[in-house]
C-alpha cells in the first residue's frame, strides 16, 4: 500500500480502506479459487493492484466513461480502477465462472457499486464502450480483432477511445504485426520498481 500512496497522493479516504480491503479479500478467496499465483499474494499491491493502476497514469477517466475488461481473471485491472475511478462504469468479463464469482465477491464486499461481471468471451460481447482494458490476455494481433467493434466512436476522454493494454517484453513486433495505430508508455516512466522495467501500457485505437 505504501506505494500507493506514494503514486496517487490524492486518494481519499474511501478509496484508501477499499484498496487496504483489497489482500484480505484476495487472500481469503484465493485460498479457495486461485486467481492470483500462490507465490504472488504477498505482491498483491506492487504486481497487481499498482500494476492495473498505471492505466490511471495514461488516462483519467471523465465521468460516464464506460469500460469493458476483457479477460479480467480475478478482477485486474478494473477493480483498483474503479475503485480510483467511482463516476465511470465498468463491465469486467471472463469467460471462467468460478474467476466472475470471486470478482462479484470483492466488488460487492468493496461495495462497488459501477462494476459488473459477466461470465462472456470477447466475441459475445455486443455494447459499446470507450475504452476496452486488458492485461496480456493473448497476443495483440489476436486480442485487437475481438474488441474492435465494441469501442465507440465518440470520445470524451483526453485520449482517443480504444484499448489499453498492460504488456511486457516485445510488445513492438505484436503491434506491427496488428497493422493499428498506437502509443506506447513504459510503465517504468510512472513507477521506479523494478518490477516495472519492460512493462508498458499499450493505447491503441483507430
């Protein structure tokens, strides 16, 4: 958490308990689901919850602004966001029940009440959003195609609607080979642990 609030200063009072809630109820759900590695637990904050966050470093979300996790595993990276962002609306999805059910979980115990979860592959999914977030699902030339049609064509926000992909490793060579139009930001810019080094936030759109 000390990095947390290192990073984001301005956090209030309710977006810091919900973020402190965030290992207690991680670590009692993964002991019965595992969403997050065993060994990983103990990093919750660094590895997963300030991960997701770097997304919050590229872009502010407006109020109103809709956002569809796709691939969202136990709820990274729209739970953390969402919690930063409570006017925005978040639609987090997976197609494993038992990863929605520990997502529904920590939302309705953090009282979220802008997330939903839905059991769905990308390739169900039919709503338009502003933005589609994600982190290392599959490849980009596979990922990019399944989402396209569920981004709106009307921004609101600083940046232009599409993708915000969280990657590590060649992330240039993926993105070439998806033919689209980008920008890169090295995580490693918003954040000096190591562990950040060759991470990006990857914003795609059209």
């Amino acid at each position: 958490m000390d990095a947390i609030r290192k990073y984001f200063p301005d956090l209030n009072d309710l977006q810091l308990q919900q973020l402190e809630q965030l290992k207690s109820l991680y670590t009692e759900w993964n002991s019965r689901i595992n969403v997050v590695s065993r060994k990983d637990i103990e990093h919750i904050y660094l590895h997963h919850v300030l991960h997701s966050l770097a997304i919050a470093k590229v872009v502010r979300f407006v109020p109103g602004t809709r956002i569809l996790d796709v691939g969202t595993g136990g709820g990274f990276p729209g739970i953390p966001l969402a919690i930063l962002f409570p006017e925005a609306s978040f639609t987090l999805v997976d197609s494993i029940a038992k990863k929605i059910k520990v997502v529904s979980e920590v939302a309705q115990a953090l009282d979220l009440k802008n997330v939903q979860a839905a059991v769905k592959r990308a390739e169900q999914i039919r709503e338009l959003y502003d933005f589609v977030i994600s982190r290392a699902v599959t490849q980009l030339p596979v990922f990019v195609p399944w989402v396209a049609k569920n981004i709106s064509g009307r921004s609101t926000n600083e940046i232009k609607n599409g993708i915000l992909y969280l990657k590590g490793g060649d992330v240039e060579t993926e993105l070439t080979a998806a033919n689209v139009l980008y920008e890169l930001y090295p995580v490693s810019a918003f954040f000096e642990e190591e562990f950040f080094k060759e991470k990006y936030v990857v914003h795609i759109y059209r």
